[in-house]
C-alpha cells in the first residue's frame, strides 16, 4: 500500500498564508506553459468514438438476443455510459469549446440524450461543490442521505436502525454505490419534473425521455421479462460503482471546513482535494478525475493536460506551504472507509482542517 504525500510547509519558515496574488501568479505561470489551450483533435476523436462505441453495442446487443450472456453487454454499458458521463463533465466544464453554447449542448447531448442524466441537475449541483468544496452547509456533495461523511450528519439518526448503520456505514459504503445510477437518473428526473428556473427544461425533458423510454423498450423487447430485470439491475448497478468509485478519492477524507471559516481560493481548492497516481491507464479509467486538484485550480483545462499540469502545481503548492495531497487509488480507498467509519461511530474531530488548526495555534500564541 502506498502510503499519503502531503506537501507541507517548512517549521520555522514564514508564511503569507493569505496572499492574494498567490493563485494569479500561478494562474501566469499555467496559462504561459500552454496548458489552458483547446484540445480540438483530442476532443472530437472522443465525440465521434463516443456514439459509435454506443451504437456497436446497442447492435451487438440485439444480435446476441434473448440469453443470460448479456449480463457482459451490461457490464460493458456500464463502462460505456461512465466514459460518456465523463466526457459530459469536461463539456459542462468548458474544457472542450471556446464557446459556452457548444460546450451546453455537447453536456445536453452526452448527458441527458446518451446517458439519462439531467445536465440542469448535475451542473447546479456541481457547481457547488466546486465553489466551496467541503465546506459545512455550501458543498452538497458532503450531504448524502444515506452515509455520514460529517461528524455534524452522523448526529442525525432517526432510529436504532439507522443509528447500527451509521456505526457500521464504512463496510457499507461500497455496496451502497450500487445504487448510485438509480439515484443520479431519480435526482434528474425529479429535476426537471420540478417547478423552477432550469435551462432548456423541455430539451432535457425531450432528450430523457427518448433515452430512459427507448432504451427500457429495446432491452423489454429484445430480453424476456427476467432476464431484462436482472441485465438493468447490473447494468445501472455497475453503472453507479463505477461512478461512484471515481468520485470517492477526491475529498472525502480530506479535512473539513466550518461554515464561518473563509479560506483563499488557493488553498480552498487545494487543501480539499486529493490526487491519485498511477499510469495513464488510470487516468483514462477515471475521466482524469484523478487529477483534482489541478481540476479545482483550473475547471477548463483540457484532460489530457491535467497530467502535465500536476508536477508544476505541486512544486508551486510546496514553496508556498500549501498542503498538496496525493496517494495510490487502493490506499485513498482505505482512506475513505477509514474515515467514514471513523465518522459514524461519533468521533468529532475525525479530520481537523490543517488550516484552521494553525490559524487556531497563531490566535493562541498571540
């Protein structure tokens, strides 16, 4: 197992821990090697391979027919699927077009019309996060109803049931997972199903119900009634693990903020996030999702720069004294189980903000 990196800052060195011009500069430094630039060629081979990819497997499966063998076509849809929503992430982030507009209906297409996701839903909702990742009461992606990834959540238990269950949430964890892709295609629907402001509500409501609707119809008629449940039932169930085990590495475990703590957008970013290394392998594997600090720092940056951009921000992160986080993909993994049963079992302090704890020590000291 590989044990956690973290770049620190010096003892005795003095530090501008709020220094304004700290992410302007090293905004300088990313923007003059190359890295923000577009990535057309790279792109559009993913946008043409995508639908391609989707359509051979949409007629493999209906030369394979009606026999249990297609529980290996779900499994590969579930890949599918997931490479596609990754690619919906770097379109709603900007990394793909110059243009907003283009950047939208790319989301619009992969998301809603090939995958089933409500973009709307995704993109309001991960916009928090970005904003303030980790943060009590400003990030939603650390207010889950079923795990307690806050000493603050895991207070909220309703019953003795619920209370065995947090005590025990971190062997649950990963199995919960399974039921991730109902849940992200459940919170879609409710989305645009709901009274509000959302963008292009009837080309989401359009796209879902041609992709939700024509897939069910395809796999009914194509499948006897069983085997239909049980080829959904892995497929969505893969289709969520997969998910949901690219997303867990990247800040759960890593410390929490308070809700009346104001961190600069350096160190808000980068203190929050956890990179996992590997091969380029990994990095296809996790949409470049393993890369999250430098996606924090720069949301628009093309995938395959992300890569290249990691070295520079992390020297950059250690001559400052800003703590970069990053480890092997199995040992974040034991990271995170280790924290959330940490969490449920009542511990407040599982994991103190760094930064906090030493602007707590300076007030002291003074």
């Amino acid at each position: 197992m590989s044990t956690v990196r973290s770049t620190t800052p010096g003892r005795g060195r003095p530090q501008n821990r709020q220094s304004p011009s700290e992410f302007t500069e090293l905004a300088q430094i990313i923007r003059g090697s190359g890295l923000l630039r577009r990535r057309y060629g790279y792109y559009w081979t993913k946008l043409i391979a995508a639908p391609l990819v989707l359509a051979g497997c949409i007629v493999g499966f209906v030369i394979i027919g009606d026999t249990w063998w297609q529980l290996f076509t779900a499994a590969v849809l579930a890949i599918v699927f997931t490479q596609i929503a990754f690619l919906g992430h770097d379109a709603a982030h900007r990394q793909i077009f110059v243009s907003g507009r283009w950047n939208d209906w790319i989301s619009l297409i992969l998301g809603d019309l090939l995958v089933g996701m409500s973009y709307g839903w995704w993109q309001h909702k991960h916009t928090r996060h970005h904003a303030n990742p980790n943060k009590l009461g400003s990030d939603p992606d650390i207010e889950l109803p079923v795990i307690a990834v806050t000493p603050e959540s895991a207070l909220i238990q309703r019953n003795r049931v619920s209370a065995w269950l947090r005590a025990h949430q971190g062997l649950f964890f990963f199995p919960i997972l399974l039921f991730e892709g109902v849940s992200l295609h459940a919170s879609g629907i409710r989305r645009v199903a709901t009274p509000g402001h959302l963008d292009r509500r009837w080309v989401e409501i359009g796209f879902m119900a041609v992709r939700i609707g024509g897939f069910l119809t395809l796999v009914f008629l194509v499948l006897s009634p069983g085997i239909a449940f049980v080829f959904l039932a892995v497929q969505l169930g893969l289709f969520g693990f997969y998910m949901g085990i690219s997303f867990a590495p990247n800040h759960k475990g890593m410390p929490v903020v308070p809700r009346d703590v104001t961190l600069d957008f350096l160190r808000r970013q980068v203190a929050m996030s956890r990179n996992i290394q590997g091969s380029r392998f990994l990095d296809a594997a996790m949409g470049g999702l393993n890369y999250q600090i430098e996606h924090h720092l720069f949301p628009s940056m093309p995938r395959p720069h992300l890569r290249r951009a990691a070295p520079l921000i992390a020297a950059y992160c250690r001559e400052h004294g800003v703590p970069y986080t990053q480890t092997r993909l199995f040992a974040s993994y034991v990271i995170v189980t280790r924290y959330i049963n940490r969490v449920g079992l009542g511990e407040r302090d599982v994991f103190s903000c760094p930064l906090v704890d030493q602007r707590s020590h300076l007030t002291a000291a003074v």
